[in-house]
C-alpha cells in the first residue's frame, strides 16, 4: 500500500478513502454508500465490500459500519471511523481508558503503559495544549466533547466491536481527532496482538461490523 500523502512513511489509513464509494440507498434522514474492492487492486489483494450507513435523528447521527470479505482467502480486517472537531481554547474532552500506546519517531506502537495523568481524561479537562497522536485501549466506548461554552455538549458513543481509541490532537492546530477503532496501529504486521488489539481475520462471507453515536446535548462539560 502507497504511503499516506505528507511525507509519512506509512500506509496509516488504509485505502478506502482514496476509490470512488457509491450510493445505494437514500432518504431524507439516511443514506448508504458502499464499495466494492476487486483482487485486481494493486493496493489491496482481496475482493471485499464495505459499507458506511449514515442515520439522522432529532438529536443524533449514527454512522454503521460494516466490511464483507468476499475473496475466497482469509483476510485480515478492521474498522474506525476518524472524526474531526473544532479545538478551542475551553474544548474538554472526557473518557476513560486503563491504558496507552507510546509511540516512535514513526508513530508507530511502542509499549503500552498505564495512561499518564497528562492524558488521563477521566474527568472532563481541556485538550488545548495537549499534543497526542496516541491509542488508547479498554476504553469506555463512550466520550463526552464540549467545543465551546455556548455550544451543546457532544457524546460519542461506540459499539463494543471498537475496543481502542485513538486521539488525535497535533501541535498548534485548531482542531482534534477522536477515533473509535477495532484494532491498535500497525495490528496488520503484529500477529502476537491480543484480543481487542489485533486485527479480525474473516473467512469467505464473514462480516465485521460495529456502529457509532453521536448525540447532541443541552448543556456543556463539566458544568
């Protein structure tokens, strides 16, 4: 796989977002795409169907997410789902997690050591200042995100099929990242990753699917 566009070494997310994804279904408050991969793929070698499913409420957008294998060999497989917020000045950002992945000069997963409290989130606390590229693992599977003082409260809310989070909050910008995943960074060359961490391997027909929440609330964090 090509490395992702910047100078980065590595191949960081995948293929998806750069092929053409079409849509299969639509209303006034959902929508489905979906993309077929052929074998034929030099940067990919399965056949396989992803689909994203986007679902408006009064309150809330789900996002499902679901990957078919549909090769006739096993094929390893993950899910995440990268969404960017507004990073201000009084932006918190609240959840909890037993522990991290430190990283390389490559952002590639070092160790994994209890969350430093630096990067403990547990209770609700600004993210200006805050430099993180970092996986987080046993994680809640809920967030709680407040953008401004005058803005509602945001939840983010995961299905359990998302075992990791990663944040990703790079110096001096204006916004951050918080991305429910299924496996940690780099799973695809660490056949020794535990359950939670390592990637699913799914046979002919298998399917991996999870969803995500996000819910709009009165009333901000931490007040």
């Amino acid at each position: 796989m090509a490395p992702f566009p910047g100078g980065q070494p590595h191949a960081t997310h995948g293929n998806g977002w750069q092929l053409s994804w079409s849509v299969t279904e639509r209303s006034a408050l959902s929508c489905a795409i979906s993309l077929d991969h052929a074998a034929a793929s030099p940067d990919w070698p399965y056949v396989f169907r992803a689909t994203q499913r986007f679902t408006l409420s009064e309150t809330s957008l789900r996002v499902d997410l679901e990957l078919e294998n549909r090769d006739y060999r096993a094929m390893p497989a993950g899910l995440g789902w990268h969404p960017y917020f507004p990073l201000r000045a009084n932006t918190k950002l609240a959840f909890s997690a037993s522990s991290v992945w430190q990283t390389d000069s490559e952002l590639l997963p070092t160790s994994k050591v209890p969350v430093p409290e630096k990067w403990n989130f547990t209770k609700s606390k600004s993210v200006a200042g805050t430099r993180l590229n970092h996986c987080f693992t046993d994680w809640s599977r809920q967030a709680q995100i407040a953008i401004d003082t005058h803005l509602p409260q945001l939840t983010l809310a995961a299905s359990g099929e998302f075992s990791s989070a990663i944040v990703y909050a790079p110096e001096g910008s204006d916004f951050f990242a918080f991305e429910p995943v299924t496996h940690m960074p780099d799973a695809i060359s660490r056949p020794e990753a535990t359950v939670g961490e390592a990637m699913t391997t799914l046979q002919l027909g298998e399917r991996l699917a999870g969803a995500i929440e996000l819910t709009v609330h009165q009333g901000l964090l931490g007040h």
